[in-house]
C-alpha cells in the first residue's frame, strides 16, 4: 500500500525545493521526491561558481520562506546600481536602488547557498517526506489522486498524490508523463561563465553589456571579485574556454571597457548552450509545472530563477486558497486560476528577454539609432525607469506575493 499526500513535487533544485517548502507552509503534506543525492549543508564553492540575481521580488519570497535570513548571513553581492548600454556606442541606462526606493535592486546569491539553504529548511520541517535519490518510473491516476512508481533508490516503491508537481528542469519527465508537449528554440549562443577579480572594487555596480554578438553581464560578488556571463557564437565560445588565462583577460576587457580598470584573475571558466523553451501549458490533470520545468528562458537580465520563485508562489497561493476551504488541491478549478496567472506573466517575461536579445543583436544603422533614441528616452524619463526597475525588480503587474501560512492543517 502506498503511502498518501496532498503534493509530490519532482526535482529538488532550487524551485523544487523552495515549492515543498511553499506547499507544506500552506498545510500541504509534501512528499519531495530528487533524483540525485541532496545536499548535506551548503557544500563547496563550484568550479565555476554558479550564481542567481535574485531580485528584490524574489527576496521577498525567500524572507517568507523563512530561507533569506541565513541567505543574507553570507553576504551575498548587493547590487545597487545597473549600467545598461549598448556596446561600444554612446547609449547608456543607468538603474539606481535610490531611485527605486530600495536597499538594493537585488543580490548575486551562489546556486548552492540556495539549495543547501532550502534543503536544510525541508529537513527541517515536519510533513515534508525526501525521498532520495529516487526517481519517477511511472505515474498513473487512480481514482482521487495521482500513483508515482519510484525507480533508484526507491525502485519497488509508490506513492500517491492529489498534486503532482514538476519542478525536474527543462527535460521534465512529469511534463512528458502528463502530456504536455513544449516548443522552442536553441539561439546558437553559448554562456560563458566565470569569477573574474578587477582591478577596482565594483561597489554594488552590475553591468550589462549589449554587444553584437550577445549580452556581457557582470555582477558584484563581494570586493573586486565580478560573476560574468558572457554571450558568444558555439565556435567563439569553444575558443574562449581554450585561450589562457591571459588572452581571455584580455579579450573580455576588450569587449567590456576600462569601467574596472584591469582584469587581474579568472577562476575555471564553463560554457552552457543557451535555449528557449516554454511548455505549451503549466497544468494537466492533477499536475501543475513550475521553474524550468515549464520554461527555460535566456539569462539575460537575470530574469530564470525568479520567474520560477514567482510560479511557486502563485501555485501556494492557489493551493492554500483550497486548503483553507477543505478543497482538493488537485482540483482543475485550482489549476485553471495557476496557470492563468502564470502564462501572462511569463509570456511578458518571454516577450521581454527575446525582444531584448534580438534588438541589441540587429547592428543595421537605422536600427542601432532607434535603440539610441529609446536608452536616451528610458534614461531621460522617470516613469518609463522607475517602469524597468519594476519589472528587473519582481515587482511589476501581476508580480504574486506567497500567502500568510496556513495553520492547524497539516495532514492529507
């Protein structure tokens, strides 16, 4: 006989983790279900470090998480100001935390301060179940819930769930098991990543370069010390991971500028295909998708990980509505309210991130001087700025907040 509970959620990287804990906080019982083995604490810097902008949405929903407070402890990168520009010509957008109204417009946090920071809060928490390393072989409906058949270390073993959700990366084995097909693209572009030591402290200051060839972010990661993701064609990026320490030092500041003065130190440098991919819908019966599960968008403006703490929020929302009125949170009216929130705003996400890559890459003349005219206008205006930062920030329309707790239900 299978154990029962109000939500299985599948993958347990930073979106899964964060909705097991998000469901459970509603009064969810939550089975969470990884495939790989979990972190036993925060684990050791990587090689390259992986890093996420949070933005102040998403640190809002961290806060209640109860996860920013140990976040915070380890003093992630506070990012005050963000230079915007267009590569080597004179067009330039600068967003200011005090124009903003904030203490910060975000913070660069380590993947794996995040992971091991969620995972330490599940542990933690009473009615949430880890089963791993474990994965999904089956899933079947049975009557008022959803059968998962576990392989890996649970192989032999099921269990049930009225809410099944996807929280398993861009090649979601939940999205393929309930039908739901996807579409997307591959923009012939690679991310180069590393840590890179300035000459200059960088004081708060991100930086996001648009060159033709694609964006060039830094962000400020404490001191001198900047995480750069780099956007390159596949054979430029395959060279780029080839030259020494020296040549690649030198062709990146070439292509960023002097803002830093010279660039002293690189740690191991990685590359990673760049993609768009959306599932065609974030619900099916029983199921509902959440992080990359149900869209992988372009890095640029940072824009990953907080659109999927915002799915998470939004499906607490729904799912803790139903709980406080005894509803099953499996339920397509349940569904139907997630995943109308959620395609708007990851459709405007979308339209952002794709717009913004194709319009910086189009270097003919008449296009380059309307890109001009609009960073003057942007820079020139207060309310079309303070309309950016809102947006870069989580804040913006339709931005969810994750509900108050529920309290006294905790069981199935």
């Amino acid at each position: 006989m299978s154990e029962t509970f109000d939500a299985a959620v599948v993958g347990g990287g930073m979106a899964g983790a964060a909705a097991a804990l998000a469901l459970h906080r509603q009064g969810l019982s939550v089975a969470l279900i990884e495939r790989g083995q979990p972190p036993a604490g925060w684990g050791e810097p990587g090689d390259p470090e992986r890093v996420s902008a949070i933005n102040e949405g998403s640190r809002r929903i961290l806060d209640e998480l109860g996860l920013w407070s140990a976040l915070a402890a380890a003093e992630p990168g506070a990012i005050e100001t963000i230079e915007v520009t267009d590569g080597e010509r004179a067009g330039r957008v600068l967003l200011d935390r005090e124009e903003a109204g904030v203490a910060a417009l975000g913070h660069v946090v380590p993947n794996r301060a995040i992971v091991g920071a969620a995972w330490q809060a599940v542990r933690a928490a009473a009615g949430i179940a880890v089963r791993a390393p474990a994965g999904v072989a089956g899933m079947e409906h049975d009557g008022g819930g959803v059968r998962l058949a576990l392989e890996g270390a649970g192989a032999g073993k099921a269990l049930s769930a009225r809410l099944v959700v996807g929280a398993d990366s861009e090649h979601s084995v939940i999205r393929e098991a309930a039908g739901i097909p996807s579409r997307g693209r591959h923009h012939n572009r690679y991310a180069v990543v590393a840590t890179v030591e300035a000459e200059r402290d960088l004081s708060g200051r991100a930086f996001e370069r648009f060159l033709p060839e694609g964006p060039l972010a830094f962000l400020p990661v404490g001191g001198r010390q900047a995480s750069i993701v780099w956007t390159l064609a596949p054979t430029a990026a395959a060279e780029a991971l080839e030259w020494d320490e020296r040549a690649f030092l030198a062709h990146l500041r070439a292509r960023f500028g002097p803002a830093l003065g010279e660039l002293r130190g690189v740690g191991r440098r990685a590359a990673f295909p760049l993609s768009l991919r959306l599932a065609r819908r974030f619900t099916a019966r029983r199921t509902a998708l959440v992080g990359n599960a149900a869209h992988l968008v372009h890095p640029v403006a940072g824009q990953g990980f907080n659109l999927g703490l915002r799915d998470v929020a939004a499906l607490a929302r729904e799912t803790g509505r139903a709980a406080g009125r005894g509803w099953d949170p499996g339920n397509p009216a349940v569904l139907a309210r997630y995943q109308r929130a959620r395609r708007a705003d990851t459709a405007r996400v979308v339209a952002f991130t794709e717009g913004l890559t194709g319009l910086f890459a189009n270097d003919w003349g008449p296009a380059a001087g309307l890109r001009q005219l609009g960073l003057g206008l942007v820079e020139r205006s207060g309310p079309l700025k303070r309309a950016l930062m809102s947006q870069a920030m989580g804040l913006g329309r339709g931005a969810p907040a994750l509900p108050a707790a529920q309290r006294g239900r905790t069981g199935p």
